[in-house]
C-alpha cells in the first residue's frame, strides 16, 4: 500500500464580469477575487500548506488565483499550466489525476466549478453538504495510490473559505 496522499481542490477566486467582450476563458480576477486570493495565502502560509505539484487550469482567472497564492508555497512545489483543466469535468479530473506519479505525496488542482465541487462529492459524499464558492480549498486525505482514485476513495479533512467584503 502507497503512503497516504493527500489533494487541494482549489475553486479560482471571484472573477470580473466587466468586459462582455472577452471570452471566458480570457476572465480576469475581479477586485473581491483579489483580496480573497491574498487571505488564501495568508491561510496557505498558517498551515503549512505547499503541495508537490500544483496543475492549474489555463484560463486567465485561474492563473491569476495561482500567482496570487505562490508567494505562500516552497520553491520546491512544480506548477503546471494545462488546457485540459479549463471547464473540465469530474471525470476528466480524476483521469489527470490518476496520471500523477506515486513519488508525489500531494496536489493542488487549481480549477472551476461544477467539475471540483463534482469531484469533491464523489471523492467523499460529506464534502456535497457544502459547495465549493470561488476561492474555496477543499483538503482530501487518500488512503492508496493515485493510480486507484476513484469515487468514495478519498476523506474529506478540511475546508476554508475567505470572508471578507464582497
């Protein structure tokens, strides 16, 4: 049996609806989703939180949220950037997932909804009783090997969400 893993599910922070001209994708952060990107990482930095392996999805609100929480990670942590993130669904996140190596003892999946609040419900039912609003990082425990994550694999240890001014 692999040594326990344990995955961040990270919702990106609020995002700026202001130009009706660009894509979703192209969304940047709105002011909210800043200040609530700043207390992600004071919250990162408290706990201890720096993952081996972060994969963020491509889109502009999303990276944003990243650059905003990698001032609170070890230099040590990888960063990826991928497409296939964007808009994708809980079973596209777990076949990603299944693709990390067993030597990586944690992940941060940086992505958009409903796919994550779809995977966290899958991964442990308890986590469907409070969804993921922007900003929102889902801490799960599992107890084998990425290669075997599948629904109920996965326990539900910890959840924080910024508060402050919308």
């Amino acid at each position: 049996m692999s040594p326990a893993k344990t995955l961040y599910l990270l919702r990106h922070a609020k995002s700026s609806w202001d130009d009706a001209r660009l894509a979703d994708h192209d969304r940047p952060l709105a002011p909210r989703g800043v200040r609530n990107t700043a207390a992600l990482a004071v919250h990162l930095r408290a706990a201890r939180i720096s993952p081996a392996l972060i994969l963020c999805s491509s889109a502009q609100r999303a990276r944003e949220t990243l650059a905003g929480v990698v001032p609170a990670l070890d230099d040590e942590t990888v960063i990826l950037i991928e497409d296939r993130l964007y808009g994708a669904g809980a079973g596209k996140l777990i076949e990603r997932l299944r693709e990390v190596g067993e030597s990586i003892a944690s992940v941060m999946v940086i992505g958009h909804n409903p796919g994550l609040e779809d995977l966290a419900a899958g991964l442990d039912p308890r986590a469907s009783a409070a969804p993921l609003p922007t900003a929102a990082l889902a801490t799960f425990e599992l107890g084998g090997s990425w290669a075997d994550l599948a629904s109920g694999a996965a326990s539900l240890v910890d959840r924080y969400t910024p508060r402050g001014p919308a």
